[in-house]
C-alpha cells in the first residue's frame, strides 16, 4: 500500500437472514472495500447508531494503512472508553481496516499478523437436547459430522425452556418470541413479559439445574468415550460457591472447560472456585477490553479466554489480549456463536491460525441463507476451521441479498427465579 488511499465512505449495513446482522462498509479513494462486523445481539441499532453519526464522519479523510492510529483515535479520542457499544464499533472499523490492508497487500490477514503457526483451527459446536436422551443423540449428529469438540447443554427436569437448549435449529440459540418446542412451555404458563412484545421470559431454578448437570455431563462423557472434548456452558448463573461445588462434581467427567459459571464483574470471587477445584474455566465473552481480562489472567484464575474479535475492539485489540494470557500460558478459546456474522468468524480465524495461544474457536455454524448473504473463504472440514487465503479477511457480502432482509427487533431471553426476581444469565 503506497500510504496515500484515502477512506471515501463508511456504511452501515443491517440484515436480517433468520437473525440481525450490522457489518460496517468502509470504501477508500483507490476503490478498496473492507468489511467489519458490528453485530451485538440485541442491541444492533445502539453500534449502527454509533457507527453512523459518530464514527463514519471521523474516518473519511482518513489514511485506511494507519489501523493502530485509528484504533488509538477512535478508543483515546472519545473519552468514553470500553463498553460494548463502543469496543463493538471500534472492532468493526479495525476488522475493516485490516480487509482492506490485506487486499492491498494481496495478502491473507494471518500472513500479515505473522504467517500461520499452525495448519487448521480445532472448533466446537453446540449440542442440545430437551432431555439426556436426546442430548445424546444431538452430540452423536455432530460428532457424525466430524467434530472433536462439543458443547453440550440440557433442558432441566421441572423447568421449560432453558437457554442454550434448540432442539430444531442447531444453528440458533433461542431469540425472542421463539416458541419452545411442543410440550415444553413453561410449568407456569409464562411466556414474553408483562410489557407486550419483548424478550421471551424463562423460568430458572439453580437448586434443579445443580442436581441434573452432574449426572448429565457424566452421561455424555459415558456415551462419548475419553476422546472427544466436552464443554459446557453456566450462563453465568451461579454464586461463588455454587460454582466451586459444580466444579468439584465435575471432575470426573473430564471437561475441556467450564464456562462463564459466575458473572465474573467481581473477579475475587473466581478465587475461591480456584482453590476449590481443577476444572478448566473460560470466562470473558460479555468483556471488551484487555483491562477486564487483567486480573482473571493475571493472578491464572482461567485457562481459557473468550474475548470475541468483535466485542472486544477487533483483531488489534485481540491481540493485545492473546500476549498478556500468553505470559500466563492462558489460551484463546475466542466467541464464535451464530449472532456473530461470518465476517467476525473469518476475522477470529485470522487470528487463530497466526496466534500461538489459541487454543479453539466457538463454531455453531449458519443458516444456508447466512452464507449467501456473507459469502467466504473460510470453510469447515473435519473438526477443524481455515480461514482460506483471499487476501484480507476472504468475505465479500452481497448488498443486493442482503437488502432483502430488513431489521427485526430481536431480544436475548431474561430469565427469572421461582419467586419471579431476576437472575443473572
Ligand atoms: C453463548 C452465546 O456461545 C456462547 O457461549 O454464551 O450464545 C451467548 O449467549 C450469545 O452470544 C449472546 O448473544
Ligand atoms: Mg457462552
């Protein structure tokens, strides 16, 4: 690149091909085009918002080579540091600015991050299933289609629907307005909340789901043999000492990881799950910044960190948080599910493949109709993902299909307790 290509426009793209989608559009003077994904489940229109009327009009005139410079100007200039909306956007001008450093180049992104230290990227999928039986069966599909690595999640004797568990389309967790599967409504008849059309409200019982994971996750491990790496996710939904106790009757299933089992905003308290068990934790999928990794990779409280390239300012700041966990020999284990778009799963594949300590990527995969709208070059084969070698990142989005699907207002599930007060998820 000559260093004197200029950003001439910087659009906001929203889609919705099953599911809400932002991808940030930034076109330059010599014709070059990047793609960054903006996508925050939930809350798209806060970072297309914040895209449109307060970052594009900063990035035109800007010299598209100077990613760093900009990552500096958009992070330092504002003042108001960090957040999601804010790391969000950030990530989306970062992931475009490296497409189109790339395809300036000629080059893939990995190449320019320091050339492949590895051949693929192992994945894991999601499996589920109301009950263990059909979780089983759920597992056997994806190990079927070559998987080595599976999430598995249940539903819980006495409660209805439970977050993570979509028996009909693997490629979706539950969205909003998402009707349980025939038979398994809430016991109380709760269905979206009191104030008409929002998020779908579950009912959530610690004590239950406490008594049902152990045996569940053993009977996976039974099923599957010693080989195949089992991981399972907590949403967040557990004291301190809940966790500790999960962990300890987890032991002998022999999990890859545990994950997110506290809400880890007051990272002490993952110190007494420490001392109290050996279980391999991952934790950092909601953080945006290396500051919030800090402590927990610091003082080793995790084995795995899941700052998404997205949420957590992009492949520049990624980076940033895969060298400080290097030192602490913590690995990248990044977010990949499917309310990221292909944009941002390409971007973490770039990384992945260039990056010592990264350990796995989140792949639950798409609708056909998403891998229209995105079309790209990296691919899955047999448990293992690569971003391909177009140069950038390898994504090119078709506006035309995309426009096809407009914007629909989408809300993550709010889950409640037994009393009706709301809990963490
Ligand atoms: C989940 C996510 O993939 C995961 O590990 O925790 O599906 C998460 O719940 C969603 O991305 C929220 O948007
Ligand atoms: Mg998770």
């Amino acid at each position: 690149m000559s260093g004197t290509d200029t950003i001439v426009a910087a659009d906001v793209v929203i889609t919705s091909p099953g599911r809400n989608f932002v991808t940030l559009k930034i076109t330059t003077a010599e014709g070059l085009v990047g793609w960054g994904d903006a996508t925050l489940n939930g809350r798209e229109l806060a970072v297309a918002s914040y895209l449109r009327d307060h970052v594009a009009p900063l990035l035109i005139g800007r010299d598209p080579a100077r990613i760093e410079d900009t990552w500096q100007y958009l992070y330092r200039g504002a003042y108001w540091r960090r957040g999601p909306v804010t790391m969000t956007s950030v990530g989306a001008v970062d992931l475009a600015l490296w497409d189109i450093k790339g395809k300036a180049t000629g080059q893939p992104v990995y190449q320019l991050l320091g050339g492949a230290v590895r051949d693929r990227i192992l994945c894991y999928t999601h499996a589920s299933g109301w009950d263990v039986p059909r979780l089983l069966d759920a597992v056997d599909a994806q190990r079927e289609r070559g998987f080595r690595a599976v999430r598995a999640q249940s539903g819980v004797p006495g409660l209805g629907t439970v977050y993570g568990v979509s028996e009909n389309a693997p490629a979706h967790e539950q969205t909003p307005g998402h009707k349980p599967a025939s038979g398994h409504e809430q016991p109380d008849g709760r269905g979206p909340g009191p104030h008409g059309p929002g998020p779908q409200e579950e009912i959530w019982d610690t004590d239950a789901y406490l008594r049902h994971a152990p045996e569940m996750l053993a009977a996976v491990r039974e099923h599957v043999g010693p080989e195949l790496k089992l991981l399972h996710d907590v949403h967040h939904r557990l004291t301190p000492g809940e966790a500790a106790r999960l962990g300890k009757a987890l032991e002998a299933v022999n999990l890859f990881w545990l994950e997110d089992v506290t809400p880890a905003e007051n990272q002490e308290v993952l110190r007494h799950v420490r001392r109290h068990t050996t279980v391999p934790l991952a934790i950092g999928e909601v953080f945006n910044t290396v500051w919030e990794c800090q402590t927990l990779i610091t003082e080793q409280l995790i084995d795995f960190v899941r700052t998404c390239v997205t949420h957590a300012g992009g492949i520049s700041h990624l980076r940033r948080i895969a060298a400080l966990a290097e030192l602490w020999q913590v690995r990248l284990g990044p977010h990949g599910p499917s309310d990221i778009s292909p944009v941002a799963l390409g971007a973490s594949l770039h990384v992945g493949l260039s990056t010592p300590n990264f350990a796995i990527q989140e792949y639950m995969g798409y609708e056909p109709v998403v891998h229209e709208v995105f079309r790209h070059a990296w691919s899955y084969e047999d448990g293992h993902l690569h971003p391909g070698d177009e140069p950038g990142l390898g994504i090119e989005v078709d506006e035309a299909l995309a426009a096809r699907f407009p914007y629909e207002p989408a809300y993550l599930p709010v889950a409640r307790r037994r009393d009706g007060s709301i809990t963490d998820w």
